[in-house]
C-alpha cells in the first residue's frame, strides 16, 4: 500500500533539489483540472513545446492538453469517437488519446503517480537514489521524462524487442537504459533485473508500475475522473454507458473503470489481452506482438474482484490493421469503403496496443448486442509515433500495401467474431485473483496475508484513492517550502 510516512532530512534535500532546478509539482486536482495550474504557469507553457524536457510540462501530464505539439493551452477530454462504417457495429466507441500527453502516451501520469508521493514525503533522495523503471515501453519512457523534470537520475528497463523508437528516444532523456531478455510478453526478465539492482547496493528505488499503487491511484483519480467527464458529454441516460475495455498491461489503466462503477453501477469492465499469451482467459503463456500489454502473470494493482469480463486478441488483426490504417493505399481503401476521410486522417492516433483496444471494444459490443444508443470506452495509450519501424518490418515482411491484402485486413476487422472471451463469474474473477500469488507472494515478497486482503477486504481497493487529498496537501506544503510558486506570485 502507499506509505505517505514523512522523512524529514530526504524531504529537505528534495526541497532544496527542486528549488535549484525550479520544479514546481502539480497536485492531482490540477491535472484533473487544469483549469486550476497558476496563470504564470500557462503563461511559460505557451512558450513550450509538449515534449520539451521542462520542470513546467509536468503541469501537461493531463488528458486535456490542447492538441498541439507546442505551445498548448488546456481544453476538454481529447478523444475520438470510431464511427459504426469502419468498426463494423452499432455501438458508439470511444477512444481517449495518450498523444497529448508528454512523450506521447499516458504512461507518464502513471509515473508521477508513482513517483511524486516518494518525492513529497522524502523517502527517496533525489540527490542519491536512482529511481528505476521497470517496463514494457512506455512507462520507463514516462519515468524517465518524470525523473528528468524533476531532477533525479532514472534506469529505465524494457525488453530488447520492444520498438526501436523507444530506444532511440530513451537514449537522449534516461540516465540508464537496461535491456532484458525477450519482448512483450517477457514481464517476468524484467523483474529478474529489478532484483540484481537491489542486491548491486547501488543506492536506487524501483518504482514497479506492476505493483505499486500509485499507478491505481493516478489512474483511478485522473483517468477515471476524465472518463466520466468524457461521458457526461455523450450520454443521457445512465443505461446508455455499457462499459470501458482495457488491456491488462501493468493493471493500471482498469482502475478508471472502479472509479466508473462508482457513478455507474451497472456498467461492465472487460479487460483485454493477446490471444497468443492468453493468461486471463486460460491461465496460459507465450509471445506477442501488441506492444505495450505485458503479460504472463497478474499485475498485483489489478482489482480483478470489479472486472466482468476478459477478451483475447489475436496480435495479427492489430499488425495488419496499423498498415491500413496507416499507409496511404489502405487509407485510400477505407475512404473506398465509406469510412469519413476525416476519421481517416485521425487514425495514425491508435497505436498497435490502441487498436488491440478498438479491436477488444467491438468484441464487448457484439458480445452485448450494443445498438447506436449504447457507448462503450477504451483508450488509445500511444500513437503509431513510436511505431514507424514495424511498419517498416511489415512492408519489408510482405512488400507495398496491395488492394486484397487492404481487403483481407478490412475483412478481419469487419469479422471480428466471439472468440476468446469470457464474461466471469465471482468464482473466474478469484481465478485470476488467485494467480497473483505465484508472481507476487513467491517470487515478488508479498504475503499470504496482503493477498487475501485484497480480496476478502471490502476497504481495500476503496483506500487507495482515498489518499488523494493528502498527497495533493503533501504536494502543496513541499512547494511551499521550496518559495518557487510564491515568487511567481501564485
């Protein structure tokens, strides 16, 4: 659980770290409402680009950035609605977009979620302690961009096969970049490496998107929070919200959906995983391709007691639908195929994790039997930014974009089918629930007594958000004692 205990010489020293870097922290509240960042604080972010490696851009690590790529103001929730001609159903599917974010996925926002309450309540030492990142993609991407605005040295560590772009990008913004063995679905390496750190006696803090509740926390607070803002703007009626679908990956993401179920009772959380490492639905294991959901076991920040529903993806409905929707001749064949040009020229927003998304949201569509009155939520983590070398692969792999190969992708999307899913019962719910404990309780130090705790304990996920208000006090006096808001006259 978070533990918001005060170390009062690791607080002074990041005070005094903050001070010399001139970072100011944004609390919780303002990056649900932006509204409320200083005006001298906007009046710098004018003059910013999004990803520019700025203490101030931590005031953008919100889901209502202006989408611009500099020099952005704040507005409402960014997303896309996905139209019934080119999702094949009658639902209304609704995608939040990552793009706007710093480093282009909302990864970031569950690394200050991370990272921020050891920051404000001097458990880790900036001027000491590497903070680690361990990761699939994004989310070392995020620490790595957090550490560096807020002044602190970052390891990032990722599987040698994830996108080269991530690498590239990694290179120029974490202090350390580790590679571990495999690729999506290889969470398991990463952990491995965690545990070398440790025992190297370097002086670090591993902040493990997987367990650490921070990650709830920032998505729960923040995410949910914009999802129902989201929502407000596109339902009447209650009855009409069906649900949100979500990949596992670390876990976190999903807790959008327990703030959800706290306005909307009745509505569903499904979450998604590749059919080709199927663990949610058959306790299975194996390799894939949608970057950005690791699998193998179950993230321990997973409330898996509040989901309804797991859905599998075969990874090559994906891989070919990021080539249409990306490459001219399948972008050609869309408009063909009465899909609005202007939807079309959005779509380089869903990233492969993204479309998994879309493709796992149609499947909780058909399942239900939604019509045009219905909405149902997913997310777009990333954008295709961090993906133009596997379409680079692919058409290598299978030359230029022709029509039929444009038509058999069209036609896996078109015959998305009931497949690899499953709506749980209480007793497949604490199926998953009771894999936790071959990752967590015997590799990962939890104990038998956490582990039930979070089953059997009706305050413990509810807990959790609970700590908002105080972080975000935490947050407050930790500026005010380093005077940088004050001098601005905020």
């Amino acid at each position: 659980m978070l533990d918001l205990s005060l170390n009062e010489a690791g607080l002074e020293k990041a005070v005094q770290r903050a001070k010399e870097k001139n970072i100011i922290i944004p609390t919780f509240e303002q990056m649900c409402n932006p509204q409320l960042v200083p005006a001298p604080i906007k009046s710098k972010l004018a003059g910013l680009g999004l990803w520019d490696l700025d203490p101030a851009n931590l005031f953008r690590i919100t889901w209502k950035n202006e989408p611009k790529a500099s020099g952005g103001g704040f507005g409402g929730v960014n997303s896309i609605e996905l139209p019934s001609s080119l999702t094949g159903v009658r639902a209304r599917i609704v995608l939040m977009l990552g793009k706007w974010f710093p480093t282009g996925a909302h990864k970031v926002g569950a690394a200050f979620g991370c990272l921020a309450p050891c920051l404000v309540t001097g458990q880790f030492d900036p001027t000491e302690q590497k903070a680690v990142w361990p990761s699939t993609g994004n989310y070392c991407r995020g620490g790595a961009y957090d550490s560096n605005l807020l002044g602190c040295e970052s390891i990032a560590i990722l599987p040698e096969g994830m996108s080269q772009e991530r690498f590239d990008w990694l290179a120029n913004v974490a202090g350390q970049t580790i590679k571990t063995p495999g690729s999506e679905s290889n969470v398991k390496e990463i952990f491995d490496k965690c545990w070398e750190l440790r025992a190297s006696g370097d002086k670090i803090m591993i902040f493990n998107q997987f367990d650490d509740m921070g990650n709830y926390l920032w998505h729960y607070t923040v995410t949910g929070r914009a999802m129902a803002e989201l929502l407000s703007s596109l339902v009447t009626r209650d009855s009409q919200f069906k649900g949100v679908v979500l990949a596992t990956g670390s876990g976190g993401t999903l807790a959008s959906g327990d703030y959800l179920k706290t306005l909307y009772p009745h509505a569903k959380i499904a979450a998604s995983e590749a059919a080709q490492c199927p663990t949610l639905l058959n306790n299975g294991f194996g390799e894939h391709r949608i970057e950005g959901i690791g699998d193998k076991h179950i993230p321990w920040v997973h409330n898996t007691k509040n989901t309804d529903m797991v859905i599998a993806v075969d990874d090559e409905v994906p891989m070919r639908l990021i080539r249409l929707f990306n490459e001219p001749e399948g972008r050609e064949f869309l408009v063909a195929q009465g899909v609005d040009p202007a939807v079309v020229e959005q779509l380089g927003l869903l990233g492969i994790s993204s479309v998994g998304n879309t493709i796992a949201a149609i499947k909780f569509a058909k399942y239900y039997e939604l019509t045009e009155e219905d909405v149902v939520l997913t997310v777009a983590t990333d954008s295709m930014e961090m993906y133009g070398s596997r379409l680079r692969e692919l058409e290598e792999a299978h030359g230029r974009l022709t029509p039929v190969q444009a038509a058999m992708s069209w036609s896996a999307l078109q015959s998305t089918a009931l497949d690899t899913m499953e709506e749980l019962t209480y007793y497949g719910r604490k199926r998953l629930h009771n894999l936790k404990y071959y990752t967590w309780v015997e590799q990962q130090g939890k104990t038998f007594d956490e582990i039930q705790a979070q089953w059997y304990d009706p305050d413990y996920w509810t807990s959790i958000p609970a700590l908002a208000p105080e972080i975000d006090r935490l947050i407050e006096e930790f500026n005010r004692r380093t005077g940088l808001l004050a001098a601005l006259g905020a």
